[in-house]
C-alpha cells in the first residue's frame, strides 16, 4: 500500500491493469490460434501432423484451458482491478500481491503450456491440469482473494456496488469448486488419480465444470457489464432492482444445473431431472440481466453505429442472452437427446464464449486501453473493421456448427422401416459433416484475423501514447463518505462478510444436496452387481487413454435411449464405471461411443487402427497414434498405482498389489505373442504401450 | 430388494427441496427490492461507476 486510506488523495493501480491486460492479449491469440489448429484437424486430419504434442486429443484441452484462464482470466482480472478500485475508492490492497498473482498466473498458463500438449492431463474437461499446477492454481487464487477482499476492507465507500457482488461470488465459488474437484492422490509428480470413482467423479466433474462456466464465465463478466455498459453510454443502470435480483437468482440457481451435462445417462434420475428443472428456470434471471444490460443502452443506441466499444458491448450483451436461452433449451431432456454428443453443444458453447465472453472482454479493452494510456484510439476504423470481421466469425462458426450439431443428431437417431439403423456405420456420420467442419475453421480464422487487428490498433495505440506520464493523483476530499477508516469500520467489513456468507451459504446448499447423496451410491450397489476392478496391463492402458485424451473425441456412456441402444448395446450401468478414476463418460462423440467396444474387433484391428486410423476406416478423421507402438510402458509404477486404488477402494488383494508389474508383464507377453503370430514383423512391439491400450479398450463393456 | 432400491437413490421429492428453498428466498428478495425505505439506496447505487468520472479527470499533476 503506498498510501494511507484516510489521506485525500490516492493513486490507484493501473500499472496492474496494464499488465493483465498485455496478457489477456497475448493469451488470447494463443488461444485462438490453438482454437483454429484443432478447428482444421477436425476437417483436415493431416493437420495432426503425426506429431504427439500436436495431435487434436493433446490440443483441444489446450485450447478450453487457454481460452478461458488465460484469455478470460486475465481479462477478467484486469477489468476487476481496474473497476474495483473505481468503485472502492481505493487503491489496491496490495501492490506485492497484485504482482504474485500476476506473475503466479503467468507461470500457471506457462505450465498449462507445457504439461498439456506433453500429456500430462488428468482429462478432466476444464480441470486437466495435474495436481502440482492445481495446487498453485489454489495458492494464487487465495493470494487474489485476499488482496480483493483487502482493498474491500479499505474501501472509502459505505456501500458496495452490485458489480462487486459478482466480483465476490466469483471469487468464493471458483475456490469451492477448484478445491472440490481437484481432491486427487498422487501416484508420481505428474500423475494423480481422483478420489471420485464413475458416477460420483461424473456429478463432481459436471458441478465444477457448468459453474466453471456458470463462475467464471459468467458471473464475472456480469460485473465487468454492471460496469463498464454504465461507463461506456454514460448512464446509470437500467434498473438497479433487476440487476438485485438477477445476481441473487443466478447464484442460487446456477449451482444446481450441472447434471444437465449427464442427461440421459446412468446418473439417477432425480439429479437429471434437479439439473433439467434448474437449468430451465436459469432462462428468467439470465434474461433480465440482459434486458438490463440492453435498456441501459436506450438513448445512447445512436452510439451502437458509430462507436465501436458500445457496438462490442451490446452485440456482447445480446449473445449472452442468446446463449442464455438456447442453454435452457438444450437442457429438456428430448431436445438434449437430440444434442448432447453432436456439434451443436460446441456451437452453443462458442456463442458464449466468442460473442459474450470475447466481444465483453474486447469492448473492455478498446474502452481502457486509452484511459489507462491517456490517449486516443489510434484507429477507429480498424476497431470497426475488428467488429465486423469477427462478428461474421462468430455467425459463420456457430452456424455450421448447429448445423453439423443437427445432422449428426438426426443421422444416430434415424431408423428404418425395419426397425434397422439407418446409418449403422458411424464414420457415414462423420463425412457427411466434415464440409462443415471447414466451414467452421473459415468462421474461427475470421475471428482471429479481427483479433489481430485489435492486436495491431492496440499496439499502434499504446506506442503513441505520450510518454513518461506521472501516475495519476485522485482528489478523494469531495468523495460523500459515509465512513472513513477508523470510525465504524468494523461495522462495514462486517457487511462485506455477511453478503460473503450469504454467497457461500446459497453455494453450499445446492451443491451438498446435490452431490453428498451420490457420494454414498456405490456402497449401496448389490454385491451381485459389482464388477471385477481392471487388470494391472489394462489400468495402465487406461492411463494412456487418459494421458492421449481420447475423451476429446469418444463418449463412454451409452444413454438410456433407444437409438443409442441400437448402435452400442446395452445402456451402460452405474456399476460399470466405479472403479473408473477419472470417470470418462465424454460429452462428445466425433467418434463412436466405446463404453462396449470390447470384443467387438480383434486386437490386430485395434492395433493396425491405432496406428493407422485410415488403413481400416479410409474416411476416418482420427488422428494415427503412431508413437504408441515405439513407447515402453513403465510396468514398475504399476504397484504404485494399484497400491493407491486399493486405498481408495477398489478391491485388489494385497498379493495383485504387490506383483502387479508381473502380472502385467505377463498379461502384455500373452497379447503380444498372439500380435506377433499373426504378422511376424511386429516384433518391435512388445513391452510396448499400445499393448496395453489394446488390453483396455478389450475390456470395456466386459466387465 | 430394499438394497437394490437404495442403489439407485430414485427420489423424486428431492426436486422439491431446493424449489421450495428458491420459493422462499426469492420471496424475501421480493420483499426487499420492493421496499419503499430502499429506495433511496438504489438510486445512489446506480450512480455509483459515474461517480469517479469528476474526481478523476481533473486531478491530473
């Protein structure tokens, strides 16, 4: 703190804002970039490069964990701390904590960077990262925390304005959901397996990951609207009632809809139908939040032609509402069997993130790039240009996405007169989309050629700008204080911390109802239901499928619909899964479902598939692991490993612990032997990790 | 038979619970919007983000 809270003047923080805000920038065309690489492997497979770190399955969590904690975590910070010392009338509560947890960030993006493309995931949507990141991950944000609730401890104003609300219910909820799902044991410095087996690791998954978005994409970026709509048009909130009660009603409701995620499937029904009836009231507050954002707009709507940062922000606001709506919709349990696997899920995703989250973020940014800098816009027309060539992106993208969403759904679903699946080979389904997939790459590189104007004006902005400008002195004297510092203070931290309990309070109960039950699910299965756990060679070919990411493209969850019966077999049962640490149920099927893929090939179609995806599906868009076959597998940590799921639960006896590299040896030996007396050039093979994977995916639905 | 029903947990008057929880909570947010004594914070409220504009600006050195 360089200065005291009760001198008149103050100088706030904005060389943090700076910062965060390069960063955001900076991530952002990493993300974006990595976005459009994924984006043409889909269409264009060769895109894969044969390359491990390069493959779409290492590629993908990149992207998600760089678009949003990078890009959105980064731009959120910066509109935070900007806004909050604004509102507060204080400067930052603390200069050292601002920079750790700028630099923190940094270096968790960094090692994101790093472990992700290398395979170190525990593939889990949005929380892949490994337990030593996540533990920083929790170290920073409690840095961030205290330095927010600080600079609320010292604020100069009695009352606490709604964006701050958001701010603070950000902050809690992000925390509780982090922690939660992250509880994992190790088993080396970069592996660790989930306390959550199956069903209970699906519900965790899915609560964390709809409030990752409910927490991190949303609320946040509410406040920066409360904010920053106000500042931009110059006027006073709508209705300051509305934005009351749509804070409260979305963090009451929003904690309740992640099993929306798990329609259909082996999770019990009365968590599908609590996920579906919460999802659907989300529609009301969602939208009232942005009428308020939009009526904010009345009288200043001749701005929205010519001023680009009001363009940005509105066409933000109206995406939110779109995504708002068409996310309730998409969570009735009929229309979601139509969706959920399919395309349409990943356009109704990119209708948030790139039209609400992304043109916030960068109507944001035009406004206080030339504040912060004292300066002027260098261009205008760029800015517009950016608009315009982005927004296009966005409709070109989500169209072909919805789209391939549809067409996807309806080919799985349709069946013929004879009760026969119309389109039983699954890979009909895939040509026919990929046209769009291309379409989708156009869409998304439209995107980042906008991006890299806004890149190019900021720049020429930043280096125009006047130079060796004092830090700006804010006059405080005439702010009408309710309170200064000392006198009644403790009574407005307390307030502070009662509208935090509240928060919390609202947080805790929808996520203890919903989850404490389903923790308990699997005592209660039949003893005559249980499965055998997996063999030693088949946990570490597991481990590959988890390392490799194929979750990024194939489901492991059959749902309790007909067609899905049709083509997979059997719904799949709670029980099959619950030794499965992480779970991998999938949310979407560019490739078929696998959960009873075992036996249905012999091993030699699996092996030359692996390796060549186009030698037995010649259309197929799977990228070739051709490394698996020259890797060894690591057979010693296989002790470990079992040692660790023993203690979580799984019933392996003491001696299986004890030998289970020699088992697996032994299980690895058989399988090759069998490989190598079909072709005998496949010699180089044993003791190989494909050997394992191929012993995995025999063993699903054979349980 | 008893156990087999437990494992799957079906209970639909769950869904209940939280409606009901939200029933309640929105009617006493209701309650306090509505309020003619708050009015007056709303109104300062809403000023809040215009209000540095004026401190701001002319207070450069």
């Amino acid at each position: 703190m360089s200065m005291e809270n009760n001198q008149s003047r103050t100088v706030y923080d904005d060389d943090i804002v700076k910062k965060f805000i390069y960063a955001a920038l900076i991530w952002g065309a990493a993300a974006f970039a990595v976005g459009l690489l994924a984006a043409t492997q889909l269409a264009y497979w060769q895109a894969n490069f044969n390359l491990e770190w390069l493959t779409f399955s290492r590629i993908r969590p990149l992207h998600t964990n760089a678009a949003i904690f990078a890009f959105g975590g980064n731009a959120i910070f910066a509109g935070i701390y900007h806004s909050s010392q604004r509102l507060l009338k204080t400067r930052l509560y603390s200069d050292s904590l601002s920079s750790i947890h700028f630099w923190g960030w940094q270096l968790i993006i960094l090692a994101a960077l790093i472990t992700l493309p290398l395979g170190f995931s525990q593939s889990k949507e949005y929380a892949e990262l490994e337990w030593p990141i996540d533990i920083a991950i929790t170290v920073i944000w409690v840095i961030f925390a205290i330095n927010f609730f600080g600079t609320i401890a010292v604020r100069r104003v009695k009352h606490l304005y709604v964006a701050l609300w958001f701010y603070i219910a950000t902050i809690l909820t992000v925390a509780v959901l982090h922690v939660v799902n992250s509880i994992e044991i190790p088993v080396s410095y970069l592996q660790s397996y989930p306390v959550y087996a199956g069903v209970q690791d699906a519900l965790v998954q899915w609560w964390y990951g709809h409030n990752a978005v409910a927490f991190f994409l949303t609320t946040p970026f509410l406040g920066l609207m409360y904010y920053y709509i106000p500042k931009a048009a110059n006027r006073p909130i709508y209705s300051y009632r509305l934005s009351i009660v749509h804070f409260w009603s979305l963090v009451f409701i929003y904690i309740w809809a992640g099993p929306h995620h798990l329609l259909n499937s082996a999770l019990p029904d009365w968590a599908q139908t609590l996920g579906m009836v919460f999802s659907i009231m989300l529609w009301a507050p969602s939208w009232g939040g942005m009428i308020n954002g939009l009526l904010t707009l009345r009288g200043a709507w001749h701005k929205v032609r010519t001023d680009p940062i009001i363009k940005f922000l509105a066409v933000a606001v109206t995406f939110y509402g779109m995504s708002t709506f068409e996310g309730p919709l998409l969570s009735i349990k009929s229309v979601n069997s139509l969706a959920h696997y399919t395309d349409w899920i990943i356009g109704h995703v990119h209708g948030g993130t790139l039209g609400w989250n992304g043109f916030l973020t960068f109507g944001m940014i035009y406004y206080l790039v030339p504040k912060l800098w004292n300066t002027k816009l260098y261009s205008q027309r760029l800015a517009n240009n950016h608009f315009w060539i982005g927004f296009f992106g966005i409709l070109i993208y989500y169209i072909s996405m919805w789209a391939s969403g549809i067409t996807q759904g309806l080919m799985w679903q349709s069946i013929d007169a004879n009760g026969q699946l119309a389109y039983p080979d699954f890979v009909e389904t895939v040509i026919k989309i990929v046209p769009l997939y291309y379409a989708r790459a156009i869409g998304g590189s439209l995107f980042l050629i906008g991006f890299i104007l806004m890149l190019i004006n900021m720049w020429k902005t930043i280096s125009l700008a006047p130079k060796g400008q004092d830090e700006q002195q804010v006059d405080m004297s005439n702010i009408t204080m309710d309170e200064v510092a000392g006198t009644g203070h403790r009574k407005l931290e307390s307030l502070g911390a009662v509208f935090t309990v509240l928060v919390f309070i609202a947080i805790l109960v929808g996520s203890i109802i919903e989850i404490v039950p389903t923790l308990a699910i699997h005592k209660y299965l039949p003893d005559a239901n249980k499965v055998r756990p997996y063999t030693p060679l088949e946990q570490a070919g597991r481990d590959i499928y988890v390392k490799e990411g194929c979750y990024t493209c194939h489901s492991q969850m059959i749902r309790k619909l007909d067609f899905d019966v049709i083509r997979y077999g059997e719904a799949s049962k709670l029980e099959e899964s619950m030794y499965d640490r992480p779970f991998q149920w999938g949310s979407k099927r560019t490739g078929p479902d696998l959960a009873r893929v075992g036996g249905k090939y012999p091993d030699m179609w699996h092996y030359r598939h692996m390796i060549d995806p186009r030698e037995i599906t010649p259309k197929s868009i799977m990228p070739a692991y051709p490394w698996l076959d020259n890797k060894k597998l690591d057979y010693q940590i296989l002790r470990r490993k079992l040692s660790v799921m023993k203690r979580l639960g799984v019933p392996y006896d003491d001696e299986t612990v004890a030998n289970a590299d020699i088992i697996a040896e032994k299980e690895s030996l058989e399988l090759f032997n069998a490989l190598l007396e079909q072709d005998p050039s496949l010699e180089n093979i044993k003791d190989t990790q494909i050997i394992a994977l191929i012993s995995y995916l025999q063993s699903l639905g054979k349980k | 038979m008893k156990q087999s029903a437990l494992s799957y947990f079906q209970y639909p008057e769950m869904v209940l619970v939280p409606l009901i929880l939200f029933f309640v909570f929105f009617m006493l947010l209701l309650f306090f919007i509505t309020r003619p004594k708050n009015r007056e914070l709303f109104k300062k409220m809403e000023k809040m983000p215009l209000e540095e504009e004026e401190t701001n600006n002319e207070s450069i050195e």
